[in-house]
C-alpha cells in the first residue's frame, strides 16, 4: 500500500536481496545527493564528501551494501546503530559506484516516486466548489469592460 516518505520508518535501507524478500512501498525509492568525489585521482574509486552548497542535486540510486560504523554515543543520543552505504548512482552521462553514503537527506533517503502522492492518485478529491461572488470586497473584482 501507499505509504508517504515522511511516514515510513525504517532502522537501516535495505540491500537487492533484503529487498527481495522486504520491499519498500511501491511508491518509495532512494535518491542519492550529488555529495561524493573522486578519491583515487582518476575517478574510478568514489567515496561520499559533504557539501556546504544549499541548492543539492538528487539522483537515483540503489544500495549495494550496508555497514555499521562504530561511534561513541550515537546509539545513546539515536537509539539506534549508524550505517553507512556502498551505492550505486546513475548519473546523466555514467553509473558510479560511491563508499560511505551515510543515510540521511544529504546522503542517501527515501523519496516519494514522482507523481505517486496522493493527490496524484486516480480517486482523489478532485471537486469544483462553488463560491458565491458577494463574498469578495468589490476592489477585489476585476470588472472588464468592452470598449466598441
């Protein structure tokens, strides 16, 4: 069923073979922030670098693999472990792999597929209400006039 992206909880993101067995709602997906760069010179090896810019691209992308990262109080503050992600992002031109995406949304999250919320959806409200005209302040209403 649909469940929005600001609804769901989940303690870590899931990788292709949980996700056989666990899949999200049809209507999530990951996106992957623009926040990584190249850490072998050549840009064959890709490791995840925050960024300081407001205006952030998202990207799809998939998880490869989970791990737990080790922090001292984390778990006490959170009530729950750290990850961070290998994942795969498809970039315009190229697919990349990048190391040590933390899950957060300057990282990796879940989003809403487009046009999947519920306004989009088939059965949704969608009614003309009728409002009378003399609840509207006269210098409210554009009057035109025809001039012949």
């Amino acid at each position: 069923g649909y469940v929005h992206s600001t609804v769901y909880q989940t303690k870590f993101l899931r990788t292709p073979r949980e996700l056989e067995t666990e899949p999200y709602p049809w209507n999530l997906q990951t996106l992957c922030s623009d926040s990584f760069k190249s850490s072998d010179g050549n840009g064959d090896v890709y490791t995840y670098f925050r960024t300081v810019r407001k205006k952030k691209s998202k990207f799809y992308c998939r998880v490869l693999e989970r791990r737990k990262v080790e922090t001292e109080g984390h778990e006490i503050e959170t009530k729950r472990p750290k990850y961070v992600y290998t994942v795969e992002i498809e970039l315009p031109r190229k697919t990349i792999v990048v190391h040590d995406f933390p899950h957060q949304k300057d990282g990796i999250a879940l989003y809403d597929r487009a046009y999947s919320q519920m306004w989009h959806m088939e059965n949704a409200f969608r009614h003309k209400m009728y409002i009378p005209d003399d609840i509207f302040p006269e210098t409210w209403i554009n009057l035109i006039t025809r001039s012949h």
